[in-house]
C-alpha cells in the first residue's frame, strides 16, 4: 500500500507508518501543487492520500479520483499533536474507500 503525506504534514510522521511505502508530496517534487491537480498526480502513484486539510472533501470531486483521502483532525498540524492519530490511521488503511474521505480525529 503506498501511502502520501501532504505538505502541511511534518515529514517525521512517516517514519510512524513502519512496513508501508510512504512519501511526501516534497518528496515527489508537487509542493505549492493546487488539491485537484495534486489528486490526479497521487492517484497515478499512490492508494492513500493523508492531510489536514478538512475542506478537501468539500472542496474536490473526490468519486472521480481512484484515491482515497484519509483527514487528520488534531489540535494543531504539529508532529506532537498528529502522532497520537497514526494507531487509528493505520486501523483505518485497509477498510479506507476509494473517492471517500474519512476523518481521523482525537
């Protein structure tokens, strides 16, 4: 399963998914990348988009991506604040639906 963490993500929380093909949209070389572009391009390489940003589903026609979106809601986007969510995301990775968001929150 390969997983992307968005940029407001810190890039350390990667190292929390152990056994799993993780990277950052930095790391591909999409940083600034608008959400619709940046689905399409994940989607060609990746099964499981995860960000912070809670207006994503709102905002993009998730259905017509082949993705899914896991959001990560915490106090703040800081590392301290997200770890305590990775048990529960990585609870959520194999059941986590295509063209669907599912919402992580303490």
């Amino acid at each position: 399963m390969r997983l992307l963490l968005d940029e407001c993500i810190d890039r350390r929380l990667a190292r929390d998914f152990a056994g799993y093909d993780i990277k950052t949209v930095s790391e591909m070389g999409w940083a600034g990348t608008k959400n619709g572009q940046l689905l399409a391009l994940v989607e060609a390489s990746f099964d499981i988009f995860i960000t912070v940003d809670r207006n994503l589903a709102f905002q993009q026609n998730l259905p017509q991506f082949d993705i899914a979106v896991i959001v990560l809601q915490a106090h703040s986007n800081r590392l301290a604040d997200l770890k305590p969510l990775v048990p529960r995301v990585i609870v959520a990775l194999p059941i986590a639906q295509k063209g669907t968001a599912t919402t992580i929150a303490l």
